[in-house]
C-alpha cells in the first residue's frame, strides 16, 4: 500500500512531465512532424499516468496532508501544464488525429537494417563461393582429380566454416530486429486523443477537490502572482493577428500566450522599433481587461519582460488617446478598443 509521500511524489512528478509534454506537443505543431523519439515520449506519458484513481488518490492525500499550504502550489501549477496541455491539442486537434503514427513508426530511423543488409550481402556472396567450390568438388571427384579433389575439399571446408558463422550472425541480427520490433510496435498507436481526455479528467478532479477560489485562499495572504489565470488562448489569438511582426518581432501564439500569461518560456517578447509607445497602450487595455487582484502585479512583471521602464510606460501607454495621437496611433487605438470591446 502505497504512503501518503508516495501518493503526493506522482504529482511533483507529474507536473515536470507535463511540462516536458508540452514542450514535445509544440515542437510537432512547429515543425509539423512527429519523431519516432518524441513519439515513444508522448506515449510513456499515458502509459505512466493513465491510471485516474491514482491521480484522485494523490490529490485527496495532498488535501489531507499537514503541509497542504506549502504544497498548494503544485495544484496551481500542475493546473497551469494541464490547461496548456489541453489548449495546444483544441488549437491543432485536426494535425494530431491525423498524424499516422503506424507510418512513424515504420519509418522510425532503424540501425539494425542497415547492419542486416550488409550482413545479409556478406552471407549471400559466401554462399555463393561455397556452391561454386562444391560444384568444381563434384566436378573434380568425377574427373578422379585426386590433387585438385583435396585442395577443393580443404576450401570447401574453409568457406563452410565461414559461411556458419555469417549466417549465425545472420540469425542473430534477425533476432534482435523482432526484439526491437516488438518493443517499437508499443508505440505504433496515436494516444493524442486520449491524453486530451486524460488530461480533462486530471483538470474535473483538481477543479473538484481544489475549486480555484480555495486555492486562491490556500497561497494568497495578499495579491500575488498566479501563472495561468490571466488571458485565455482566444484573446491572445486575436492579439497576435493585430499585432504580431507588428508592434513586435514574429512569435507563435503559443509563444505569446505564454509571454502574457508569464508561463516559463525560452521566447521573448521583442517590441519593435517606434513601437513602444502602442505597445504601451495594449499592456494598458490588458491591464485594463484583467478582473485579479494582482493584475497590478502582472503589469509590473509584463513590462519587465518586455524592457519597458514603468516611468516610460506611465508617461506614454495614454497617449495613442489622447489630444494630438499620430495617425497610426490613433488607428492602433481604435483597433484595439474594437478588438476588445467585441471579445
């Protein structure tokens, strides 16, 4: 039976894996390709955590655990991965039910082929050595050539030995292929779908046993910082379609919505040259929009990220409305004032 540690290290293990997950799911959609490497991760992923009571189980015994406040902060987290998890499979839920992962895995890179061909030719040309010296062995033994009967017979001998060996290596080779076929073909099924349906599962029990009002009460004496509660893909889609290449350098949607939602990310935010001014007033409408407690906080980490100075900001994010706007401000204004006025 397993300990109330045992039960709560599945989801510091989980939550690092999810992670990983993630960042896999994005490297397919990027490159619109499925390795046969990330494909087996993607997979040992379900596989390892599939089972759902034992999700439950770990989280009614990090309810009950004393230091339930120090460790409320995976539940928000792990929320956060899954979340992201979930969003990434909705926005390209089309790509991934029709990757072919049968054809991934028969095109997997496969070294042992490449060693069986060249065993395969090496076998064949010594059994065809072997047939020749035994066809001139039978031709010399009707002949009655006693000296060339012995020299072929010493050959035949020689090659026989040789050709045994080859076909052992042969067969083992062989061996090893069904071996390493047998353990490929556990990652030959497309489990996408099914870790899209985990995961909304995982995210029912933490919404169950974890209400996000609870967690809020569990780590939050006063405002702070939450990842994920911020902007949801659909609006930091319609940013990125206004703005993106524009008031700064080309990211992906997901790139940004993780910028907004001040996720962990290898991206950064880059605002373009004599963009900072209008750049300024979206952070503003964001921050704006922003029904938290700790959207103070959030702008202050967001200008940071993007390296605005908050005295910059505070002098500049009004004036695309103000008096005497230029035009491409005033237009950056009144496209962005639609944009959320229609969200």
């Amino acid at each position: 039976m397993k300990s109330q540690n045992e039960h709560i290290s599945l989801l510091t293990n989980l939550l690092p894996q999810y992670r990983l997950l993630n960042s896999l799911y994005q490297q397919v959609v990027d490159s619109s390709t499925l390795r046969f490497d990330s494909q087996c991760q993607i997979t040992d992923f379900y596989e390892e955590y599939k089972d759902k009571e034992a999700f439950e189980k770990a989280i009614l015994n990090l309810l009950l655990s004393a230091d339930k406040e120090k460790l409320a902060p995976i539940v928000s987290n792990l929320r956060t991965e899954i979340t992201q998890s979930i969003e990434i499979y909705i926005k390209n839920k089309e790509f991934f039910i029709g990757i072919d992962t049968r054809k991934v895995y028969s095109e997997r890179y496969n070294p042992l082929k490449i060693e069986i061909e060249g065993q395969l030719k090496d076998t064949n040309e010594l059994r065809q050595e072997l047939t020749q010296v035994r066809n001139s062995l039978e031709s010399a033994s009707w002949k009655n050539d006693k000296i060339a009967t012995r020299r072929l017979t010493t050959e035949e001998e020689r090659l026989d030995n040789l050709y045994k060996r080859e076909q052992e290596k042969l067969e083992d080779l062989y061996w090893q292929q069904k071996e390493s076929d047998n353990i490929a073909s556990r990652y030959i099924d497309n489990v996408f779908g099914s870790i899209y349906e985990l995961s909304n599962s995982f995210l029912s029990l933490l919404d169950n046993y974890f209400p996000i009002e609870k967690e809020k009460k569990l780590v939050e004496t006063k405002p702070v910082l939450k990842q994920g509660s911020y902007f949801d893909m659909k609006l930091v889609s319609l940013i990125h379609n206004k703005c993106n290449n524009i008031q700064f350098e080309n990211l992906s949607e997901i790139d940004l919505y993780s910028i907004l939602n001040l996720h962990p990310t290898n991206s950064i935010l880059t605002v373009k040259t004599g963009e900072r001014t209008r750049m300024c007033y979206l952070i503003y409408k964001l921050y704006e929009y922003l029904k938290t407690e700790s959207r103070t906080e959030w702008r202050t980490a967001i200008l940071k990220s993007v390296g605005i100075e908050k005295s910059y900001y505070n002098s500049k994010y009004k004036e695309p409305i103000s008096e005497v706007p230029s035009r491409k401000s005033e237009t950056f204004a009144q496209h962005v004032d639609i944009l959320f006025a229609n969200y």
